[in-house]
C-alpha cells in the first residue's frame, strides 16, 4: 500500500493540480470582472432610476420574499404613488402593478447595459493578460533550470572543493586588517 507514496502522475492527481492551476490563473481576472460590474452597474442604477422606482424596486423585492415564503397573499401593504399619495394594495398584486413592472423593467435594463459594457471593456482585456501569461508561460519554460544535485566522479568534486576554498583563502588574506 505505502509503495505508490511517491508517484505524483496519477490521473486524478493530474487532473487536481490541471484544476488547481486553471483557478489559481483565473482568479483575478474573475475578481476585477466582479468589482467592474459591480461598480458599473451600481453607478447606472445610482443614475438611472428616481427615488420613487427605487422605492418601487424594494417593493417588488419585499413583495417577491414576501411570497417565497408563502406567507398570507391577501395581506395589505401601502403604496406610494409618484405624487405623494398612498392606497392599499394587496401584497400578491405587487409584482404586476404597473408602476412597479416599468421600474423593474428599467432596472434590468439598466443591470443588463452595464453587464454588456463591462463584458464589451474586459473580454478584449482578458484576451490580453491570457496572451502575455502564455507568452511568459512559455519563454520561462523555455529556460533551463538545473534541479538537484548532479552526479560527478570524484576528481571533479575534488578538484571543485580545492578552487573554491582557494578563493576563498585568497580572498581573506588579501583584506587590510581592521585596527582597533
């Protein structure tokens, strides 16, 4: 059982280091979309919409957890109207109100703009950063790096060990000695 301890090629292992590393590289990129985004779409909504289709949205929102959670449908809320007034409305009539469908309809819009400027802006950027990862990808393993301890006849060791405790010893003895 203890004999495969050292074989790191099976597939599975493969595949887990292949995943590993696909996230590890794909990590910021998926961040910096996230923070765009986010921002972006924020700063439309922000722009976007009045405070009274703000006002609307939450509505919608409350009124959609509202019945997620099955409570009483015939529950009344108060609604306000652009001009200040208020009505009762029941709660399962929220969603297709008409104001509050526009405003809902105008903050999707508003999501789905800033959803295609952002992917407009960041899919020629990914390309870039995927491009130079991989031209930096490949130019460093293209270099040679030397691993572990090489095996050479002992005259060469020898003959290594002597040069470079000469230098050294010629190094020390040619430094002015520090007065005190």
């Amino acid at each position: 059982m203890r004999r495969n301890l050292g074989n790191f090629t099976r597939g599975s292992q493969l595949l887990g280091h292949f995943g590993f590393m696909f996230a590890a590289g794909l990590k910021w990129p998926l961040i910096i979309a996230v923070v765009a985004f986010g921002a972006l779409a924020s700063w439309m909504v922000a722009h976007g919409l009045d405070d009274h289709h703000i006002y609307l949205v939450w509505m919608r929102i409350y009124a959609m957890g509202y019945m997620f959670m099955e409570f009483d449908p015939a529950k009344t809320v108060t609604m306000e109207t652009v001009f200040g007034g208020t009505f009762q409305l029941p709660i399962s009539r929220v969603e297709t109100y008409p104001p509050v469908v526009r405003a809902w309809d105008t903050l999707l819009d508003l999501v789905g703009t800033a959803f295609a400027w952002t992917m407009f802006a960041l899919v020629p950027a990914f390309a870039l950063f995927y491009w130079i990862a991989e031209r930096f990808g490949n130019h460093s393993k293209e270099r040679l790096h030397e691993r572990g301890a090489s095996l050479v006849p002992l005259i060469d060791l020898v003959r290594e060990i002597r040069r470079q405790n000469c230098r050294h010893l010629e190094l020390y003895t040619t430094r002015p000695a520090k007065l005190s």
